[in-house]
C-alpha cells in the first residue's frame, strides 16, 4: 500500500520532482566548479576570482576573526554598507567544522536550486502549464542576449563551429568592461561570481509567489498573519541583499494597488517590513562620509547621455534583451488580465534599472534587469508555446524562436566549463597567514601594502584597505584612506607615521617586499622600528604599532 502511495505520487508530481532534480544536480556542478579547495589551497575559477577577493576576506572575518558589530574588513573603521549576512552564515559554518568551499558551495548550490524550482512554480502558477513553466527555466539558464553574434563574426567556419563552441573559454561579449555593447551581467557568471544573488532571488520570489496565491483562489479571505510574517522577514533581509528587498517591496506595493483582493495584505506587509527596516537604514548611515545618495541616471549602460540618447537606448535593449524585445510584449496582447498585471508590476524593475542610481556603480543596477527577466522570460515561453499549439507553422517558429533564444547561452555556458583554476594559500600553506592567526588578536586591524588575497584577509583579520573598488562601490571614501595610507609609506617622519597609525586604530603593519600596490622605504623601516615578525625566504615583515610606537605618540 505504501509503494502505492509513493508510486502515484512519483507519477503524479513527476514534472515537478524532475525540475527539482535537474536543477538540484546543475546548481551543485555550477557552484562546486566554479570554488573548491585540494592540498590546503584555495580554487577558484578565474572568471569568479576578482568577486572573491571580497567574499573570503568577509567569509573569514566571522569564521576566524572578531566581526561584531559587523565592519567591512576591506574598509574598517565604518559601519558596514553591505549586504553581508549571506557571508556571516557561511562563515558560522566554517567556524562549527565545515571547511570553506562546502560551506559556501552548500548554500550556494541550495540558493539556485531553490531559485529555478521557483521559476518552475511562479511560471506554472500564472499560466497553468508545466511547459510554459519549464521553457521558462530554459530561457532563465541560457541568456536570450544576442551575442551569439560577436560569436559568429569570428567563427566564421560552419563546420567546426559546434567544436568551436565547445571548446571555447571567452564570453563573446562582456559588457562594459570589454568596450562591448552587450552586457556580462545576463550569463551564469554572475551567480558564481556573486553567490548571494541567487539565494536572494530565491527567497524574494517565493514571497510573492506566497503573496499572490489569493489572487488565484475563489475565496476572498484577507491573510493578517501571513502578512504579518512576510513583513517581518522582509524587515530581516535587509543585510541580506538590499537592492532585492528593494525591488521585492516595490512589487508588492504595486500588486497590492493593481489587486483589490491583496491590497490590505501587502499594505501590512510593507508596514510592517519598513518598521524593521528603519532603524537599520538609519543604522547604516551613522557615518558622516555615509553611502552614495539616490541619483537620477537614465539609461542604464546605454549611454543615453550623447547624441542620439533614444537610438541608442532602443539598440542596446535589443542587443542585450534579443528577441525577447518583441516576445514579451506580444505576450501582453495574448495573456489573460490577471497575467498582465502580474508583469506590470515586474516591469517597474526594469524602469527602475534605466531611470535612477543607488550606488556609485550604475552597472549594479544590473539585480533589478535580472529580476524583471525571470518573469520577463516567462511571458517569452508563453508566446512560444502559444505558437506551438497551433500547427506545423507554428511549431517551426517556436523551434526557431527557442534556439534564437538560447543560443547566445548556450555559447556562455562553455566558458564557465572550460574555466580554469586559480590557487591561492590558505592559512595552513601560508606562513604569513598563519603568524598572523596565532599571534594577533582576532579584531586586529592590519596596515596592507597589498590589496587582494592578502595573508592577513587569509587569516580573518580586518585590513585598512582592500582593492578599492570593493568598499568605493559600498560607497565608502577610498580615496581619502589610499591618501592615508600613501603618506604613512612614502613619510620618513617616524612620529608622523605613528600619530596616523594611532588615528586609523591600526594595530599592525604587514610589509609584503612583492607589494604591486604601494612602495614604501624598507630600508627606513629596517633601521627605526623592530619587526615582531619577519618572513625567513620572502623577508615580509610585521610590526605591532604599540610597540613600535610606544614613547613616539
């Protein structure tokens, strides 16, 4: 009776249990290829390690250092301005045995498979089809940008194009920062590189999925508690990922005005999540040099500021969206009404990415374009399935509409295969690293003369300035702390130097004789102070400012 049970259950949800294993298994591959660790070494794929030089140093300051209240151990001294909790959970799991790469591959690998099952569901529930529902998880993993062009420009040969494909290890476009139009922001890359996206994505879309069940039922029953609950742990996700509690209040509040039946529910919602949220906010900008202000920024990474601003606007959309530009409007004309409110209000998204700016980098807007084309991609599949339905026509369309669709993706997804490994030493292989975890108090902060990987970061311990684009986008003042930080190298001034040690609360100085980032006299150090450490082979050498500061201040 009871393998009955399981069987017409199994046979039942067989669509479901399918996706959810699928994306189980692609998520756990994703996440695990892209970061791991061999012979006490850090690897990490080199398409991802330029994001990782902020997530160890952040991971690391919770497992093996002091980071309550919690500050940026790339910019210390500040109330921190990111969204860190992700991190402080995969640092709690390395601090209780779980070594790093599990730790954070684990609640990497749970945040995507949780984030395609909820595509999956959210498609299925706004349009009533399992295929609807998994060409949309289609379009969701393989990018609709239309990249596959700069591809083809060089990759002439049709014959050895699939080996080509296959075997290629570069993203044909990797906007902006390769002068391209299309953006790097739509492929895979950014989930392994940025590992609390998914899970924020995830989370935000179950809760409006939860919210808008009512809409689709007969019954009129107002939800307080619920709503009560959401509130709440939308208050909570704050440190989470700001940007999408951001876009996940917006699309409840419009929801709520576009369906009378959830208008009370989301009113208590947003609330209630604002309450919590306010002291937090006022929280983070208790520092006079706080942030970066809401700015008026129109048209996103199109350049929309030169000549022609609309040509412009229109062209890099097409570029970047391909065809689903006219897929998702056509969708709007063949949906029901409930469907079509659904993606007004996703839509806000996209028009908050192209008309304002929440942080120095406009190109971080690139969280609310994602967001919108998770649902985006949605009403795509609709209109492709629609087509399908029809006859031998249409099913020729929706097979060329699905591969104009994906393949672009598909080109994106090799790179990530084919990636290679960077090595970097963990504390155990790294003598520096592990001086410094022995013998310096677990909130020390570190004076760096290098800014990525550095052993001190290695080691959990705070360092006055990380590679400057980390903390500059969080909107802290790097530039007056680089001044800093260059006079206190460049000065032969030894009270000068421990006047400025003294104010920055620096306990220690860390001197790397391979430093790329700054150049400091290390004769002049040599001869004035006295190392508590010095490297044997590289000569890197450590000094304690009380000590070498005692009678100077």
């Amino acid at each position: 009776m009871k393998h009955s049970k399981y069987f017409k259950f199994v046979k039942k949800h067989y669509c479901g249990l399918s996706v959810l294993l699928f994306s189980a298994l692609f998520s756990t591959w994703l996440m695990f290829s892209t970061f791991s660790y061999e012979n006490n070494m850090l690897l990490i794929a080199s398409k991802a390690w330029s994001d990782f030089g902020s997530h160890i140093p952040l991971i690391r300051s919770f497992s093996l250092g002091s980071n309550f209240p919690p500050e940026y151990p790339l910019f210390p001294g500040e109330v921190i301005r990111y969204h860190f909790l992700f991190y402080l959970f995969v640092g709690i799991l390395e601090k209780i045995g779980f070594r790093i790469d599990i730790a954070l591959n684990v609640l990497s690998t749970i945040g995507f498979t949780v984030l395609l099952g909820m595509i999956y569901l959210f498609a299925k529930k706004i349009f009533k089809s399992k295929s609807i529902a998994a060409l949309s998880l289609l379009f969701f993993l393989f990018n609709g940008s239309l990249s596959f062009l700069y591809f083809l420009k060089t990759h002439t040969d049709l014959i050895s194009l699939p080996k080509e494909i296959i075997t290629n290890s570069t993203f044909p476009s990797f906007g902006p920062y390769d002068g391209n139009i299309i953006s790097a922001f739509w492929n895979l890359n950014i989930y392994t590189n940025q590992r609390h996206l998914a899970l924020a994505l995830a989370l935000s879309l179950s809760a409006i999925y939860l919210f808008i069940r009512p809409i689709f039922s007969k019954k009129h029953s107002q939800q307080i508690l619920p709503s009560i609950i959401l509130g709440v742990l939308l208050g909570l996700s704050f440190f989470f990922h700001l940007a999408i509690l951001l876009a996940t209040l917006l699309i409840i509040f419009l929801l709520a005005i576009l369906f009378e039946k959830i208008r009370l529910n989301g009113v208590i919602a947003i609330i209630i999540a604002g309450i919590i949220c306010l002291p937090q906010y006022l929280y983070m900008q208790t520092d006079a040099l706080s942030g970066y202000g809401i700015q008026i920024s129109l048209g996103y990474l199109s350049q929309i500021t030169t000549s022609f601003p609309l040509l412009n606007f229109i062209s890099y959309w097409i570029a970047n969206l391909g065809f689903h530009i006219i897929l998702i409007p056509l969708a709007l004309f063949l949906v029901e009404k409930r469907a079509k409110k659904i993606f007004l209000a996703f839509l806000s998204l996209f028009i908050l990415a192209n008309t304002l700016q929440f942080s120095p980098e406009i190109a971080a807007n690139h969280k609310f374009v994602n967001y919108f084309m998770i649902v985006g991609v949605m009403y795509s599949a609709f209109v492709v399935i629609f087509f399908w339905k029809k006859n031998v026509v249409g099913k020729i369309l929706a097979i060329i509409l699905v591969f104009l669709c994906t393949f672009s993706g598909i080109i994106d997804l090799f790179p990530i295969i084919n990636d290679t490994k960077i090595s970097i030493p963990d504390h155990i292989a790294n003598t520096d690293s592990q001086w410094i975890l022995e013998n310096t108090m677990s909130d020390s902060i570190i004076l760096n003369t290098t800014y990525l990987n550095n052993a001190a970061s290695i080691a959990g311990r705070k360092i006055f300035l990380g590679w400057p684009y980390f903390a500059w986008s969080a909107g802290h003042d790097t530039n007056t702390r680089q001044e800093e930080m260059q006079a206190i190298f460049k000065s032969n001034d030894i009270h000068m130097i421990c006047k400025k040690l003294d104010a920055n609360s620096i306990d220690y100085v860390f001197l790397e004789q391979s430093s790329p980032d700054f150049q400091f006299d290390n004769k002049f150090w040599k001869e004035n102070f006295t190392p508590e450490y010095q490297n044997p082979i590289s000569g890197n050498a450590i000094y304690e400012t009380k000590h070498i500061c005692a009678d100077l201040i």
